[in-house]
C-alpha cells in the first residue's frame, strides 16, 4: 500500500468523508488512491479558494473536518485567502498539500517554495511528512487536531506517496473542551446579580445550539441584553428561535451600543474590538467604565459554562413560542431593505443562509428574524470570495437542507468557478447575486477612513465598465439563471427555485 493510500484510508478511518479539491503533479498518487478509497468523496473545484471556502462552509454545518487537497505552495496560496475566513471562524478543516519529492526539493525547481511560511499563518496545526512510513499517523493527528476546532495543515512530499506505507493508521482521540473554573461563573454571576447595567456577548459555537438557549435564558432570567459577535460563524436564527442581537460592525454604533454598561460577559469570544482602525475612534469597543467578565474563552467549553451559569443564577427554561406565520412578500423596488423581506417570506424551513452581501447585510439581516428557522453563515475573516464556495460546502454537508448564497457582484467575481462545481455535484443552493455594479463597501470605507475620493479612486469602485451578465456567466457553467428587478419578482423567483432542486442563480439588479 503506498504512502498516499495510507493517508487516505486514515482520513476515511477518523471520519473525513469529503475531500474538495484541485490537485497537481505532486499530488497524483493522492488522487489515484482516491479510487481505491470510496468512503472519501472526491469533489472538484476549479480554483484552489473555491475548495477551500468550501471546507470552510462544510465544517460549519457538519462540526466535523472536510480535507483540502492542494498543490504545493501557490495552490495554497490561491487557498490562503479563504482559510484565513475559516481560521478565524474556527473551522475543523484537513490541508493535504503536495510538495516536491525530498530529493527534487533543493534543486530550485520552478514550483519550490516554503510551503510551511505560506501556511503558518492560517494553520493551527502544521507538519511536513517525513516518508511515507510516518504518513498515515500524521494524518491521524492531523483530523484529530481539527476537530478540536482548528486548521491543520498536513504537506506530504510526492515521494511519501508513491512510497510504500505502513497501512492506515487508527484515529486519534481529539482532546475535549476543558471545562471552565468554577471561579469564572461565580465571577460572571455577581456581575449579572449586581442590578447594573450588563449584557452577555457570546460568539463560537455558543450563537446555535445548547450555548444559545442557555444563553438566552440568563438574559431572560437578569435582564441582560443578550449579543453576539458581529460575524459568528454560524448562528442560528428565525422564527421560534431564542434572539441574540449582533454587535454592530461600525465602531461608533458599536461603542454606543456598549456605552451604558457596566458588566460585559464574554463566552466563546473575547472582549470585542473594531473591524478597523479609525481616526478618532476607539479600536477597543467597550467602554473603559465596564468591567469584562470571561466566562469562557473560545478553546474552553462554553455551553457548560453557561448550563452551569444558568444554574446558579436559577434562571427557567425558555417559555414555548407560539408559531408565527411567515411575513407577506413585499412588492415595488428592489433594495437591500425589500430583499431581506422577499428572503424573510419564502425561505423554508431548516435551510441555511451563506451571507456575503457586504454593504447589503445590515438591512437584509434584520429582515431574517422573521424568516422561518435557519442557520445563518457570515464572512467572519473579511476575506471576499467567501460566499459561493461556502454554499458549495454547506451544501455537500447537509443534503437534506436548502441554501441560499446573498453574494454581492464584486465579491462573486472572486470565486465564480463555485457555480459549476454546484452544478457538476448538483447541489440545492440558490444564488442570490446583488448587482449594483460597485465595490461599495470600498466606498463607504473610503468615507470613514476620512481619505477623499475623487475621479481616479471612484473608478476604482466602479465595476460596471464593461457590464457583468452573471445570467450568461451561470449558464456557461451549467446553472440556470434569470435576472430581476422589483422585490414581486425576486419573491417569485425565490419560490421557484426553492421548490427545484439543484442550483440556480438570481441576479438581483437593486435600484
């Protein structure tokens, strides 16, 4: 059995099932024994991000590690940008990268690079193979790793592939989540015990599942407002669903939201800071006056921790919400605004929101706490591209769940090649593209940074010159399209494509 067998039949044995990839020469004995190995699912992206931001999207919905396969240091270069969005989010993801066998390595062939300097810093977990007898255990300690909540990153020269193995190796245990100190809910007790002004601010996995309802019965129990991080990475939402409110992304929103208070509890996150820096403006978010109380840190077990915070502050359960009926569809023009209520009216039940819609979020969100139960994915590295390969991801992962991707024009074009492995896998998601013919975001921030905008930096911003077909561009890549323009139509085209399984695109031109 060769080396690359070995680590295949190990990735399969500790429960990788999906292997997004775009390989190369360095990796072809990895492909080959993909043949060989049936339980790990094989699926193509035609760019090296689109594999990775779908790892990312994977892992988010699955809680288990999807495998990256990557050819050597460019490839993960070209992958870097969304691994960055997944380390950040805390993503179990498996890099498998190729490199030059030992021997070819110091000649200073074209493609040698430094493989492990390009992955360091989106890698929690990193190791060189050293032949093809190690191999297989460090594949073992590679998923073992990343469930932990962390990217690892395994590079495997090619001759640690075509060499023979020492058969797969058994999984390795990940570590648990330690538990918190009791001295850290006492603490967080007092502060929401104190009749002072606080709130809870939680972030991880804490923002769906048991870690939200517990959550949300403390707030409900002191009075506590109950938040989350800006860009948590999956966070559960709709209707029925305990509310947790975002921390605003603009710093001066932010800070006034924190203003008033004088205990911050953090769970899963730390103390918050701005997305940027400002003139004159705080980078930490909280005000000096508050007093933050960690209940537990991202590495620790946070849904532990708040059971047992709701257990000493006494706090009930949850009362039972009665149905709501789903919101009309809206109708007129299409804005941000009115998007978020076509989305709200027709997305079913269970289905999963990939969100890239930039400068468009802030209203659609919103609109989505009255949209039937969902989970929701944000960009939580501020990485463009993220959306359309996370939706590929999402999907592979949950089969049996509708997606809907909210992508913006200008960052669609970063990873577009998502919509034929969409429809080469034939995948449930919707693709919402919102076409306003601009880098807006780039806009905005130009305004808050304080620096002018004149001829030549507007042009930069504008991406209307020559017009972009996003219904032509999806229908070369085998996924049908139409294009709307009032809030009526994209209701309609919602409905439709919801009910038709496979992909579909929706440009949304907004007024």
């Amino acid at each position: 059995m060769t080396g690359a067998e070995c680590v295949l039949r190990t990735l399969a044995g500790s429960g990788v099932d999906a292997c997004f990839a775009n390989p190369g020469t360095s990796e072809m004995h990895l492909v080959s024994a993909l043949d060989r190995v049936s339980e790990v699912r094989p699926i193509l992206t035609l760019f090296e991000g689109v594999a990775s931001g779908a790892a990312d999207g994977y892992g988010r919905m699955a809680g288990r590690p999807a495998a990256t396969l990557l050819h050597l240091g460019p490839g993960l270069g070209n992958a870097f940008a969304n691994l960055h969005n997944a380390y950040k989010a805390r993503t179990p993801v498996v890099n498998v990268v190729g490199d030059h066998a030992v021997m070819h390595r110091p000649l200073g062939a074209p493609l040698a690079s430094d493989i492990e300097s390009v992955a360091r810093p989106v890698s929690d977990w990193l190791r060189t193979t050293r032949d093809a007898r190690t191999a297989a255990t460090d594949a073992a300690e590679a998923v073992a790793a990343a469930r932990e909540g962390a990217i690892a990153t395994l590079i495997v020269p090619a001759d640690a592939g075509w060499e023979d193995g020492a058969g797969a190796a058994a999984p390795v245990a990940s570590r648990p989540r330690p538990p918190v100190p009791d001295e850290a809910v006492e603490a967080a007790a007092r502060a929401l015990r104190s009749g002072e002004p606080a709130a809870i601010l939680i972030g991880g996995p804490l923002v769906h599942g048991a870690g939200l309802r517990a959550a949300a019965r403390i707030a409900a129990h002191t009075g506590a407002e109950l938040l989350h991080d800006t860009f948590a990475p999956r966070v559960e939402r709709g209707r029925g669903v305990p509310t947790a409110r975002p921390l605003p992304y603009l710093t001066a929103v932010a800070t006034a939201a924190l203003q008033g208070l004088a205990h911050l509890v953090t769970a899963g996150t730390h103390a918050p800071v701005g997305f940027f820096a400002y003139p004159d403006l705080p980078s930490r978010l909280a005000a000096p006056h508050t007093a933050v109380d960690v209940l537990a840190t991202p590495r620790e077990d946070g849904a532990a921790a708040l059971e047992a915070l709701a257990d000493v502050l006494g706090a009930p359960p949850l009362p039972e919400r009665p149905p709501a009926p789903a919101p009309a569809p809206p109708a007129g023009a299409l804005t941000p605004e009115t998007l978020g209520l076509a989305v709200a009216a027709t997305l079913p039940e269970r289905a999963i929101v990939v969100d890239e819609s930039v400068t468009a979020s802030a209203a659609i969100v919103p609109a989505l706490a009255t949209a039937a139960a969902h989970d929701w994915l944000p960009v939580t590295g501020g990485s463009i591209g993220f959306g359309l390969p996370a939706a590929t991801g999402a999907a592979v992962a949950c089969p049996d769940r509708p997606v809907l991707c909210l992508e913006g024009d200008g960052s669609a074009m970063y990873t577009i090649q998502s919509l034929w492995t969409q429809a080469r896998e034939n995948l449930d998601v919707t693709n919402v593209i919102l076409a306003n013919r601009s880098y807006a975001i780039l806009e905005f921030e130009m305004q808050r940074v304080g620096a002018t905008l004149g001829a030549a930096a507007n042009d930069l911003f504008d991406i209307a010159r020559p017009d972009l077909d996003f219904v032509a561009m999806a229908a070369s890549m085998g996924v049908p399209g139409r294009r709307v323009t009032d809030a009526g139509e994209l209701a309609a085209a919602l409905r439709e494509s919801f009910a038709e399984p496979g992909p579909h695109l929706v440009e949304a031109q907004l007024g």
